[in-house]
C-alpha cells in the first residue's frame, strides 16, 4: 500500500484543479483581486440603525398582536356577558301598528314632535308605536346609541336604538342585511339632522329574526365597489339588494303596467292580451338564431318572435298584444344584446304604414307620461338618469335611403371602412352614432327588401324597399322594429321561395291569407332597451333581473 497524502497536497491539488477550469482571463483577474475591504464606520452605523429599527418594529408588531389578542378576549367575554342579556316587550306599551318602511299615511302614523320640552309634553302628542320588518340596509355604532336604516322593499326608515338595547349579543354583532323586526315610537328628525322622509323610529323593543354573516362573507366584501363586472354578475343575488339595481327593477315594473294600461286605454280600438306559445317549430328571423331542442323527439325551438301567432287572432280578436320572453342564439357580446329577453309585441288590422308610425309615436310617449305620472317612480328615474327628458311627437322620420346619405355627409362609414351604399346593413355603432348626433327619436323607414325579413310588405311606390321602420333612441339605438306584413297569399309565397324557406310548417300562417285577409301591420319592442333608455344604463343587462348572453347562464 502506497503512503497516504498529506491534507496539504490535497488542498494543493484541489487548487490547481479550479485553476486548470479557469480560463488565463479569470486566472489573471483572480491573482490580481484585492482582499474585500474592511467596512466603514459609517456602513456600521447605518446597519446598526437598521438592526433597531428593525426589533423596535417587530417589538411594536408582538405589542400590538397582544394588545389584538386582549382586546379579542375582552370582546369574547363582553360577547359571552351580552348573551345573557334576555329582552323582553314591555308590556305597558301601547299595541304597536304593523307597517312597512314606507308607510307615510298621517292617518297610519303619527309623529312625535321633535324638540318638545318634557315639561310641556302631553301624553296626546306621543307619534304612533309601530312594528316594521326589514334589512339592514345601512348600519353606524356609537357608543351607546345605533344608528340603522331599515329596508323592506316598500321604503326604508331610519331606526334608534340606544340605551340597554345596545348591549345586548344581537345588537353587539349587528350586521347589514340582517333581517329584524323593531318596534317602537314614530318620531319626526330634530332639525339640522338627516333621515330618510325626516322620520325615525325610536326602538323599545326588537327581534333578530334572520343573521347575515359578517367578515369575510359580508355583503360589503362580497359586492366591494372596485369588483370586476363578472364578480357582480356571479353574485346577482345579491346585488339585487343595493340601491340601482333594485330602483331599476321598479321602473321597470312601472313601464310594464304603463304599457298595459296604454294598450287598455287606447281608442278607438283598445288591444287584447294574449299569451302565444315558447315552444315553436318556425322561424320568423332566420335559423341562425335560433335555440334548437328535442320536444318529446322532434325537432322545436324556443321564439324569437310571437309576431306570426299575433297574426292569427287579429280576424277574432281585433288588436293584439303580449308580452312575453323571446330568444335569440347570436353569440353577441354588445352591451344591447341578450341571449333572453323580454319582448313587447302588438299587431294591428285595417292600418296603413303611416298609421302604423302614429300608433308607435302614441304608445310610447303615453307610456312614458304614465311612468312617471307616479312620484315616487319619477324619482326613481331622476336619480338614474337626471337629464333624462320625455319624447316629444312628432318623431323624426328618416328614409333608409336618406340615413345613408346623412352618414357619407358626416364621414361615418361602415365596418370595413368604407362610405355607406344602398342595401348595407346599417351597423350598430354607425347607427348609434346618427342617433347620439342628432339627439332626438328617429323612424328609421323604408329598408331594403334584401335585409329584412320575408313577411315584410313593399312599399308600392319602391319595390326595392319595404314598409319597414326602426325606432332610433339616443344613447341605445334600436328599440323597436316593426313593418307593415304582407297581405296577399301569392306574395308571400314568392317571399319563402326567395329565402328558400319550405312554407309548409308554416301552413298556420300562410292560410291566414287564403281564409279572408287585410291590411295589417306590427312592431316588436326590447323592454330591456327601453329600459336603457329611460334609465340611463349602459348596458341592458343592467334592467333585467338575472341577464343571459353567450356564456352566461347563471345565477
């Protein structure tokens, strides 16, 4: 066996191994290195300083998680202690008066007079006890006193809640959207203070009847107001709750009856509801748009229109009218469109195009005076959407022709860039733009055959277009379509050859042709757009409860 070697030589041959891997470059730099210098006094300094801070802050940090942790603890035992705390209504009150939040009849409720002297205060002049049930919409602790607004759909009211009544568990861990039942004694707002209808309910007795969670899952964490669009949409539900959701919703109520009522009232010929099928086998704006399903093994779809059954009655029935859902597959993501929407149909007998025109001008000025012909609808409408003025008629009316014209003189052109020509299809974003530009209601009339659809009658004076009109409102565009329909059987026969659309599942329709015909004519309104409109909203999917577009179909 050989002598072993030395630590030394080895270190030595390590050595010379790494400098055999350097390059003469890196061994030349490596000898000529100087040794690290010795820190300055002023470095020292510096990270002896940084060190202090350092300790002082995570010192300050354990202080304040144990100052954290004791306050827990006392807040735990104060939970603990609150629990015991039992109340009870007492029973000398007077009954109190069940009302809702917005219950401002003087009849119903009477107030207390703010700022009486006790001394000169008599027993006639205490403001009615009630009992409301409501959500807390909004919630301020003070020590010793509670402030929240009550909210149950029909108004809110401010409640006070002082005394022993803050100390109990409930009152301790009150949050937003908890649903409770109060009682107590109707006062008028001192003045100089602030409250909803300048009323407030003083409590003397109350009853949690339904907890909402608090931290993490608070309404105010889940709905933050920087939340993404999609966020809000995905929790619906919930949004709904607040303040521009929910007036909306009201105003559209609201234009609902309005158009009932209109429909009721109109003269001389008042239109009857009815109520056509969702389930169909036809097509009435072509099949691309269509939501196709196996109906007990054939074929079906759901509507795009109920147009072609509201043709049907008018011999039987005189004018008619529904309200129903309509459907359409497009994959649109524009703020107009919808997947499911709410479609507002009305067909008339015996008319011409102009008094078609005229009907239109009447039902939607009329709805709009009905609207807000209700106060509290009106200001619904003024706090979303202040500049918000009633149409007046006449409406502009504007040929189809004429529309193109405008948009070359005004360097509008079309989506490949191009000046507008007749028988383009007048996109949204131009058509829009016309609208905004000219800020008042637009007929749009007069299309070309090519780009409508086949039951539209000709107009008898250009066979190149149809009796055709589009109502233009600013800020939204399109919100309604209408035309005068094709009366005479071979017409429309020659109109299914020429969109090659087989006529015989629609021999319900065509026959109404061959069994006794007239003049007839119809429109289709999006609520959601008229909504939009009135509102002042961006989108439509902001004016129907829960909104379905391509790739949304939840909640």
């Amino acid at each position: 066996m050989g002598e072993p070697v030395p630590p030394s030589a080895v270190e030595g041959m390590v050595k010379d191994t790494q400098s055999m891997q350097l390059t003469p470059e890196q061994q030349a730099s490596a000898s000529s290195a100087e040794p690290p210098k010795e820190p300055t006094k002023t470095a020292l300094k510096k990270a002896a300083k940084a060190k202090e801070l350092a300790e002082k802050k995570a010192a300050r940090e354990k202080e304040l998680a144990a100052q954290k942790d004791r306050e827990d603890q006392q807040r735990q035992a104060a939970l603990e202690e609150a629990k015991k705390i039992i109340l009870t209504e007492d029973a000398s009150l007077p009954k109190a008066v069940k009302i809702t939040a917005g219950e401002k009849d003087p009849k119903v409720v009477k107030l207390r007079k703010a700022g009486i002297n006790e001394e000169a205060f008599t027993s006639d002049q205490k403001g009615t006890r009630v009992e409301v049930n409501g959500f807390v919409d909004r919630l301020r602790a003070q020590k010793g006193v509670i402030f929240l607004t009550l909210r149950d759909g029909y108004g809110e009211l401010q409640c006070v809640i002082a005394g022993d009544l803050t100390k109990t568990y409930d009152a301790m861990t009150l949050t937003r959207e908890t649903m409770l039942t109060v009682y107590g004694e109707m006062w008028e707002v001192p003045t100089g203070q602030h409250a909803p209808d300048g009323r407030e309910l003083h409590v003397d007795f109350y009853k949690i009847k339904g907890k909402a969670p608090g931290e993490d899952r608070a309404i105010g964490t889940r709905l933050a107001p920087d939340a993404d669009p999609q966020t809000l949409y995905n929790n619906r539900h919930l949004a709904l709750r607040g303040h521009t959701l929910s007036s909306v919703m009201k105003v559209r109520a609201a234009v609902l009856e309005a158009f009932r009522q209109t429909y009721k009232e109109i003269r001389p010929r008042k239109l009857t509801e009815v109520d056509p099928p969702a389930l169909v086998q036809t097509s009435v704006e072509g099949g691309s748009t269509l939501f196709e399903l196996n109906y007990f093994g054939e074929k079906a779809y759901l509507t795009q229109s109920s147009q072609l059954y509201l043709e049907t009655v008018l011999s039987s029935l005189g004018d008619v009218f529904c309200i129903q859902k309509s459907f359409r597959a497009e994959k649109s993501q524009t703020r107009r469109h919808l997947s499911e929407y709410t479609h507002i149909e009305a067909e008339l007998a015996f008319i011409t195009f102009d008094d078609l025109l005229d009907h239109l001008e009447l039902v939607m000025t009329r709805v709009i005076d009905i609207t807000l012909s209700d106060p509290q609808i009106a200001a619904y409408v003024k706090n979303l959407n202040p500049d918000f003025q009633p149409p007046t008629r006449p409406f502009k009316r504007m040929r189809y022709s004429d529309a193109i014209a405008w948009l070359n003189e005004n360097n509008i052109t079309n989506e490949e860039g191009k000046p507008h020509e007749f028988g383009d299809d007048i996109a949204e974003a131009a058509e829009r733009k016309m609208t905004d530009i000219i800020n008042r209601p637009i007929f749009l009339t007069h299309f070309p055959v090519a780009i409508k659809a086949f039951y539209m009658e000709k107009d008898a004076k250009d066979g190149r277009t149809t009796e055709s009109v589009d109502c233009l409102m600013p800020g939204v565009g399109e919100i309604v379509g209408g035309s005068m329909r094709i009366k005479d059987h071979e017409e429309l026969m020659a109109a299914f050859a020429r969109e090659k659309l087989d006529p015989a599942p629609y021999y319900w329709y065509t026959e109404q042709r061959e069994y006794g015909t007239c003049p007839h004519g119809g429109y289709g309104l999006g609520l959601e757009r008229f909504l939009a409109w009135l509102c002042g909203r961006y989108t439509v999917r902001e004016t129907i409860l829960y909104p379905r577009w391509t790739g949304r179909c939840k909640p």
